[in-house]
C-alpha cells in the first residue's frame, strides 16, 4: 500500500491509465480481427476500409503510447502485403 499522498494519487492515476490502454488495444483486436476477415474473405474494398480504420487507429495508439511504432507499422506493413495480394 502507498505510503505518501503522492503514491496514492500516482496509484489512482496508473489505474485509469491502464484501463483505458485495455479498452484502447481491445478495440485495436477487434478492428484486427474484422480486417483479416475480410482479406480472408476476399473483400477487397471491405478490407480496405477496415484497413484504412486500423492504420489510424494503430498510430494514434502508438502517438499515445499504448502500442511501439514499430509495431503499429509491422502490423499494417503485413496486413497491406495481404491485402495487395488479393484479386478483384
């Protein structure tokens, strides 16, 4: 348990920090999920829309923080090379 009034509010602010990085890469998994689907599936302007929602998603999570640069950017190199593959 904290001892000072400092180590309790740093406590108290570390708490709601982690829950909204939580809810933060949840919904990243969840956009993730959705847009392999959707290559899986062979829906390319499908895939492409998520796509475009997820690089934004994937950067402002890594301009905050929640995720590294690098891998907002490997994630989205690698969806794109599978979306580039696709025909249609």
């Amino acid at each position: 348990m904290p001892n000072t009034r400092s180590a309790i509010k740093t406590l108290r602010q570390d708490k709601k920090k982690h829950e909204r990085n939580q809810a933060a890469k949840a919904e990243l998994r969840t956009i993730t999920k959705t847009a392999r689907k959707l290559i899986e599936e062979n829906n390319k302007i499908g895939a492409d829309e998520a796509l475009k929602k997820l690089e934004s998603k994937l950067y402002r999570a890594a301009k905050s923080n929640i995720i590294r640069k690098e891998n907002a950017s490997r994630r989205i190199s690698r969806l794109r090379s599978q979306w580039s593959k696709l025909e249609g």
